[in-house]
C-alpha cells in the first residue's frame, strides 16, 4: 500500500496506481481505474480494488508466456 498526507488533493490528486510492464498509470477515481482495466482484461471490471486485482491477476495468468505484469495501488491517506 502506498501512502499521501495530501488528504485535500491539493498537490497529489490521484489515489490509484496501476504499475505494469511500460509506464505507471495514475488515476483520481476508482471507477476511471475499473475502466482503464475493463479495456485490458476485455470485459468490464467492478469498481472496486478487489475486483481491479482479480481481473489483472487472471489477465497476467493467461498471458504468462509474455513478459507482462500489472500490479494495482491504493494510496492511503494519513495524517502528519
């Protein structure tokens, strides 16, 4: 788990991220990460982090043989 004391947003609005093989991707809301993640796994994905986790993890599953890897983030808010 990842962690922000920005618990306005002010400077890290994102509170997602999807790590993976090219780039990490950043998202502010959990249902643009279920979308983002519905058009990888090729069917629409529950806005939820479980759901996120399970669909990436059968994903990675049935493409063991490329050298593919997603894992998914929540950022925790805590205070100072």
């Amino acid at each position: 788990m990842f962690y922000t004391n920005d618990s306005n947003g002010t400077y890290f609005p994102d509170r997602y991220l999807l790590d993976n093989y090219e780039e990490p991707l950043y998202f502010e809301t959990i249902e643009d990460a279920a979308k983002h993640v519905s058009g990888i796994v090729g069917y629409e994905v529950d806005p939820t982090v479980k759901a996120i986790d399970d669909a990436l993890e059968d994903y990675v599953e049935e493409h063991e043989d490329e050298d593919i890897f997603y894992s998914f983030h929540e950022f925790k808010v805590v205070q100072d």
